[in-house]
C-alpha cells in the first residue's frame, strides 16, 4: 500500500518549480548540486571463475528519491545551519572579552616581545559581528558597506528543521 | 496516505518561512564569510577550554564592532578595524587572524581562512616600522574554510594541500572544514602532512565540533 498519492519525480518536480518561482539562482545551484550525481562501485564477474570480480567506480545520477533527500540536504544548508553559525559564532564571541587598551593607542609603540596592556570589558556579554562587503581593494562602491551578523531565534531554527524533517518524511518512498 | 496537495502546503511553510528563501537572499553574499566566523568561534572555545580568556583585539582601536575581512587581506592594513584575537598560554603568546595573507616559503603570498599564530611575529608585522606580511614560520595552526549546500568540490581540496606544502614546517595543525563532505577528498586527506578533514563540521553535529576543538587544544597545549 502506498504512503503518498505522488512519486518522487512529481515531488522532485514540485518542490524544484517552487523553489524557482521564488529565487531562480538558489534552484539553479540546488538543481547542479542534484546534477553532479553520485559515485557507486560496479561489480563485474571475473571470466575466470577463480579470480576476483572486478570493482570499479561509475558515477550516475540520483534517483528521484536521492535527488529529493539532496535538495533538502542544500535546504537544510541555508535554512539551519546558517543561522546556526551565526548563533554559535556569537556564542563564542560572548564569553571572550573586548580587550581596551589602559593607555591612548597613539602613545603605544608596538613591541614585538610584549602584549599591549589591556582592561577586560564586555566578557559575558554579545559582541556586533559584521563581514567586510566592500573590500579594501575594490574600486566600485555601491550597495552596503558591511553585513551585521544577527542572531536567529532558536525557536525559529527549530521550527525549519521540523518542517525539513516533515518533508523528509513526506517524500520517503521507500517499502513501496 | 499523504496527497500533492499535503507536500505542496510543507514545501510552502519551508520556502516562505522567515528562515526561509528570505535567509538565503539574505546570508547569500557572506555565506563563505558566515562560516569562517563560526570556525574562528570554535578556536575561542578552544582556547577559553584550556582555561584562558581570549581577548578580542582590532586593528586600529577596540574591536566594537568586530570586523571580519571580505578578502583575503594583509596583517597589518588599518583600512577598517579588521578584528583578530589574542591569548597567551604557557608563557607564549598566540592570535587567532582571519583571512590574514601569509608569505609562503616560495614567496608567494597566501590566504588562511582562520589561523592561530605566533603573537609576537604578528605584533612584528603590524610595527609601523616594519610593515610586512608575516612569513609561514609564524603559524601554529591553519584551516580552510568551506561553506557548501551541496558536495565539495574537488579542487578546493587539491588547492588547500599546494598552500600547505608552501607552509613549511612550523606549521603544526593543518585541517580543510566544511559543513559538507566529499567522500575522495575524505581518502585524498589521509595521507602523513595532509590536512585534517574536518568534514560535516556543523553545530548539527556537535561531535565533530568536539573533535575539531580538541584537536586544538591538543596542539597548543604541546
């Protein structure tokens, strides 16, 4: 008896023209994470009974089912584990401590034998994360300067690894 | 039995979810940058479990906020207050730095995503007097970093192990992360002075992060 009233190219399919509709560029690089395929060892028997099969590697695509497990997988990228770097990252951050130097930084000669005296301020407490948009070396400037680094709810990252699982569930065809 | 129509309204809650497409048009531009961010946290936990405090430092004043590099960039630039930390242990003085270039034994310069070295060839570095890029002689520790949503690809790993052999030998702890996996690269890594395979390195699976971190303080506790 059959779980689901679809096959897995339908849902393969479904969730490929949903994703596009929405953000052509995340599907295409879902869709080449799905194309790259996978390695499989071939067997060949040997003429000669006495010796060993041949193993090979042979590389083919997914079936549909492997291809829907790898678009969750790509899915699961962006929609967890992102924000759990983010998250774990400030985590980090927030028990190390913000060193400020006793002195007026102008007034300190860089020694290579000792550390610049510092207080420690902030230890316990977030720190704001920020990457680099424009470079030091680019030329054209336009657009943000830099990207703050925000955390997430740990409800709502919870809540997209459920519905990852549900999905899962929903597209195991396997015992069919 | 679960129809279209059932996998049609889960695929929706996913994609339009805050955490969903949104997150990826958002996190899209720095997800490579994300992921250095997270390892360099992992190194802090490393070193705060050796039992030291790890102090945030910037470039040209207080690392508040704290700046990673967008590009490979050098140890001493003061174009922002680029942010790297510092600790001493056992009397030595180290720095975590990300995205810092490094003079290879060939003289060419490389980038480490993250790297723990050597505190007083990085205080040299940034002299006003004496500006220059650190050579590979003053790392401890270096990884690449590789934030993938779907299988690694190969030649990054081949790139990672010609940037390791220009290092020399100071270098102690070598390991290539990622979120992802690549089952050849697994065997390409395993050979004496490769790097580590730090493979599917993600807070979803905190044993591999256990692994990582120990590795760490192993190293700087030699």
């Amino acid at each position: 008896m059959s779980r689901n009233s679809y096959t897995a190219q339908q849902a393969l399919d479904l969730l490929l023209t949903k994703l596009r509709a929405q953000n052509d560029l995340f599907a295409t690089s879902v869709q080449a994470a799905i194309d790259a395929g996978k390695d499989v060892s071939e067997e060949e028997p040997a003429i000669d009974r006495r010796k060993k099969p041949r193993v090979y590697r042979r590389t083919v695509r997914f079936t549909h089912e492997e291809a829907l497990q790898v678009a969750f997988d790509a899915l699961q990228a962006y929609f967890v584990e992102q924000p759990l770097f983010i998250n774990d990252a400030a985590d980090n951050f927030a028990k190390a401590a913000l060193g400020k130097p006793t002195h007026a930084q102008a007034q300190w000669m860089p020694d290579v034998d000792e550390r610049e005296p510092v207080v420690l301020e902030q230890q316990g407490q977030d720190k704001q994360l920020e990457i680099e948009l424009h470079t030091e070396t680019q030329v054209t400037r336009e657009g943000d300067e830099i990207f703050v680094l925000r955390r997430q709810s740990r409800q709502s990252i919870e809540e997209q690894r459920q519905q990852i699982q549900t999905l899962r569930a929903l597209t195991d065809f396997s015992g069919e | 039995m679960a129809t279209l129509q059932d996998l049609e309204n889960a695929i929706d809650t996913l994609l339009n979810h805050p955490l969903g497409v949104s997150q990826y048009q958002l996190v899209q531009r720095v997800e490579e940058k994300a992921y250095e961010a997270y390892v360099f946290g992992l190194c802090l936990r490393a070193v705060r479990e050796l039992g030291v405090t790890p102090i945030l430092r910037g470039n040209t004043g207080v690392p508040a906020p704290f700046v990673f590099r967008g590009a490979p960039g050098q140890i001493h630039s003061r174009g922002r207050n680029y942010g790297y930390a510092e600790f001493t242990l056992n009397g030595q003085d180290f720095e975590i730095q990300a995205g810092v270039e490094f003079k290879g034994t060939s003289g060419m310069t490389h980038e480490l995503d993250v790297c723990i070295m050597r505190g007083s060839d990085a205080r040299a570095c940034r002299n006003p007097q004496s500006l220059d890029d650190p050579v590979s002689a003053s790392l401890i520790c270096g990884w690449e970093c590789k934030f993938y949503a779907g299988n690694l690809d190969k030649g990054l790993g081949r790139a990672f192990v010609g940037l390791i052999a220009d290092m020399g030998t100071n270098l102690r702890l070598s390991g290539f992360c990622s979120n992802s996996t690549h089952p050849q690269l697994l065997k390409y890594f395993q050979p004496d002075r490769r790097p580590h395979p730090h493979f599917r390195l993600t807070p979803l699976e905190s044993s591999n992060e256990d692994i990582f971190v120990n590795q760490i303080k192993g190293e700087l506790k030699k």
